[in-house]
C-alpha cells in the first residue's frame, strides 16, 4: 500500500470537506478521525506534515471516513463523546449527548441555587431523578456539580438516581460514572418511574428527564443510521412520553420541587401546558443556544 502523509492525508480530507458540503457530514469530523486514528495532538497536523501513517493507521482512517459518509456518527467511532467538561463512553445502545443539553444542566443547578438553605446541620441529602439516563450524561453531571460546587458552598449533599430500560444503556452510564470519579448515584433499570416506589420511599426534590420527543413520522427518522430511534422517537407528534412524565411527577416529586424536561423547538407550548395541568407553577420555557425552544420547567405546587 502507497505511503501517506499527513500532509497528503489534510490534502484528501479538503476534497472530501468539498465534495461533503452539500451532505451532513461536519468537517471537522474527518480531522478529528485523523487525530484518533493517529493518538496524537492538533498540534501535530501543523509540526509534523511529513509524518507517515503506517498501512493499519491508514485502512482504519479509510474505513472510518467511509462510515461516516454512511451515517455513522463520528462520537460512534471514538466512543466517546465531550460534554459539560467530561468524557463519556457512548455506543450504539446510547445516544451521543448534543450541546443543547447543557442548557438542562445550567437550568437547574441555577434553580437548586437560588432555593433557600436549610440551617439544620443534620439535614437529610437532597434527591435528584434523571429519567431515561442512557450514557448517563445528565446524572453524572449533575451530580459532579452539586458535588464539586455546591455541597462545598452550602454543605448539603445530593443523592442521584439515574433510570434507564435498557439495560446496555445502564452499563454504559455505570462506566461513565466511574471512570468520571462520581460514586453517589444509584442506577436502577425501569420504564420511567416504573421501578420506583411510592411507598417508604423519600420522594425527590428535583426530577429531570431528556425523553424521546421526536415525531415518528419526522422524515429526518430515517437518515438517523446508527443511534437507537426508540430513544429518540415517540407517539403523539413525539408527546407521549413527556406527557407520562409529567403526569407521573406528582406522585414522585416533592411540594416545591422542580420538574425540567428537554424538547423539540416546537413542543413549548404544549410541554408547558401538560406542567399547568398537572399542577406546576411559574412554568418557563428556555432556549437553546440556536435560539429554539429547548427545556421546559417548573416548581410543583
């Protein structure tokens, strides 16, 4: 096999950036291949042009880019994936966490600091509940910030709890926790609140959830190759398990406490009034940084 560079190599990821502007390819998906492939640093691509890929470093840059341009997303070949300053495992039983969902995350912990603190020194630990937690994003970041920043400041302390069905997906978060040095967080397979019981058991003052809200009939569906659809898609116009989470919350969620729920761009105003239904007050939507209607929330009555 003909030796490459790794100037020639940039060379053929600009043809390849050219021919995929008109597709959903982003191009610096193929750089960032390159530096996997290779484990080296950006850096290198500029300080060691004339560096040779040997021919496993090549078929494997090949056949990535090939993948890719199939619909495999770039996160799917890595197996992993950055969000909210920490890394987690992802494969095809979870879904690759998006930027937009940081806003769920500054959402609530703004919420959780703005409540007034208890004065008792032998306080119980507040609970969170992430619902559908696949790579377990939301848990583990949540609970690495109330770890990290908040029990420092106010002293209290955070118990989480991260339910997901599937349970690949439970495996999946169970890495990501530890490898991301977070302990307190109990996983536990259920269909929602499924799992989870009423009775003797310590409701939660925060419930979180980024559920399957996409329309199963959105075309988009089928250009989706490789994330699992069944946590993407759901019935009623993409509605129908938001609408069983709010429903539910009640019986989980303790008076006063917040229920947050990641959407569609075009699910705030119906998402806002299954909350009003169900009991919650001072009910706000907020945007994503593209300027779309993304989580809604609210403290229940």
């Amino acid at each position: 096999m003909t030796a490459f560079t790794i100037g020639q190599i940039k060379q053929r990821i600009q043809q390849l950036t050219n021919e995929s502007a008109r597709s959903s390819l982003p191009s610096f998906w193929l750089t960032d291949w390159l530096l996997f492939v290779i484990d080296k640093p950006s850096s290198f691509l500029i300080t060691d042009e004339g560096y040779e890929l040997s021919e496993r470093e090549l078929e494997q840059f090949h056949a990535g880019v090939k993948k890719m341009q199939q619909g495999t997303p770039l996160a799917y070949l890595t197996e992993q994936q950055e969000f909210w300053s920490l890394n987690f495992k992802v494969n095809e039983h979870t879904l690759i966490p998006r930027p937009d969902t940081e806003i769920l995350i500054e959402q609530v912990l703004t919420w959780i600091q703005s409540q007034p603190k208890s004065a008792d020194k032998d306080k119980k630990p507040k609970r969170l509940l992430d619902l559908g937690t696949g790579s377990g994003c939301i848990a583990i970041s949540l609970a690495h910030e109330l770890k990290q920043k908040l029990m420092s400041c106010s002293g209290e302390s955070w118990q989480v709890v991260a339910v997901d069905l599937s349970l690949e997906a439970l495996k999946v978060a169970k890495h990501n926790a530890m490898v991301n040095e977070v302990a307190d967080i109990e996983f536990i397979q259920s269909s929602w609140y499924g799992a989870l019981s009423t009775h003797n058991e310590p409701l939660f003052d925060v419930i979180v959830s980024n559920p399957p809200y996409i329309d199963e009939e959105d075309e988009h569906l089928s250009r989706l190759v490789a994330e699992p659809i069944s946590a993407l898609s759901a019935p009623n116009h993409g509605l129908a398990d938001i609408e069983h989470i709010v429903q539910h919350a009640p019986q989980y969620l303790l008076q006063g406490g917040l229920l947050a729920i990641e959407h569609s761009f075009d699910q705030g105003d119906a998402v806002r009034q299954l909350f009003l239904n169900r009991g919650f007050e001072s009910v706000y939507t907020v945007q994503d940084y593209g300027g779309n209607d993304r989580v809604t929330l609210g403290p229940l009555l």
